[in-house]
C-alpha cells in the first residue's frame, strides 16, 4: 500500500512539474512574442511618470517664484523686476496685483494696460471700472448687455443716473426696466422709477 502510494506521489510531482515547464514554456513564448509591446509599454510608463514628476516640479517652482515676486511687492509696490517676474511666472497673479493697484490708486492707465485680460473675472472688472469711471453710458449699457457681467444691475443704475442728470428721462426709464427683480438693487430702480426720475 505504501509503496502504491509513493508511486501515485511520483506521478502527481511528475504531472505538476511537467504542467509547470508547460507554462513556463507558453510564458517565455509569450515574452518573445511580445517582447517589444512589453518594453515599449515600460518605457512609456517610465516616461510618463518622469514627465509627470518634472512637470510638477516645474509648476511648484513657478508658484514659489511667483509667492516671491509678489511678496516683494507687498514690500515695495514700486519693485518692477519683481514686477516682471511675476508677469512672466503668472499672469493670472500680475492682472491681479495690477488691478488691486488701480483701484486702490485710481489710476486708469493701468486698468486699460489690463482691459483685455484672459483671466475673466479681472477682465469684467476692468470693463465695468472703466465704463464708471468714465461715466460713459454707452460702455456702461455695453457692459450691462453681456449675460454673465458681475456689476449688470449697478452698471443699469449708473447709467440711469447719468442719463437722468443729462436729462435724458425716458432712456434712464428704460435701464431702470432692465434691473433683475431678484437684484438687491431692485427697491433703489423702483425708487428712481417712481421718485428720482420725473
């Protein structure tokens, strides 16, 4: 009995070593067979991932560069190669130190240096501070047409009020029209409507 058993022992190490050379065997036929896909697709991953890493480097150096430049600023607003770095690094962060720097001196030549901005919130801004600041109705109304204007309501407003001053009381009644209802500038349309214009 003991020695049938050794025999059937045999026979099964037999059949698991020989179903293991079987699949080492498709394995190495598999490696050869696509042996450039699997080093061009490690080659690749390893790209990928290096790219990456150097991409995020290179974006951290540009915000640190970038929070340098603007702290030299901060220091001393007058610092123009602290200027033009932060140009060159961010733009996004120059049109909005620039703005802040135009308001805050209302100075218009440096709003219209940023009229155009690719950043959409400073260019909105720039738009309706220009068109108040120099009371032009029709850049105001231009302003006000734009669906997604930040400043819609009040630019309707001042335009109503430089066109009630100028004595132009039907076109002031009309951009009152204009104001949103949900506006909480609304009750200060319905009252120039009702009281200021005449």
């Amino acid at each position: 009995m003991s020695f049938k058993n050794n025999i059937e022992m045999v026979k099964e190490e037999l059949n698991s070593e020989e179903k293991f050379f079987e699949r080492a065997v498709i394995t190495e036929k598999f490696v050869k067979k696509y042996k450039k896909a699997i080093v061009g697709s490690l080659i690749a991953i390893v790209v990928i991932v290096s790219a990456n890493i150097a991409y995020e480097a290179n974006k951290q150096a540009k915000i640190e560069s970038a929070n340098k430049a603007l702290l030299a600023l901060s220091k001393n607003s007058k610092n123009s190669d602290a200027l033009q770095k932060l140009k060159e690094v961010s733009s996004n962060l120059y049109n909005v130190w620039i703005f802040s720097k135009a308001i805050a001196e209302k100075n218009l030549a440096f709003l219209k240096e940023i009229q155009n901005s690719k950043t959409i919130l400073i260019d909105d801004l720039v738009k309706y501070e220009l068109a108040q600041d120099t009371k032009d109705v029709k850049a105001l109304g231009e302003y006000a047409s734009k669906q997604d204007a930040i400043y819609r309501d009040l630019a309707l407003v001042q335009s109503a009020v430089i066109l009630m001053n100028n004595k132009k009381i039907d076109e002031a009644h009309q951009e009152l029209s204009k104001v949103s209802v949900q506006s909480p500038l609304s009750n200060i349309a319905k009252s120039l409507l009702h009281y200021g214009v005449k």
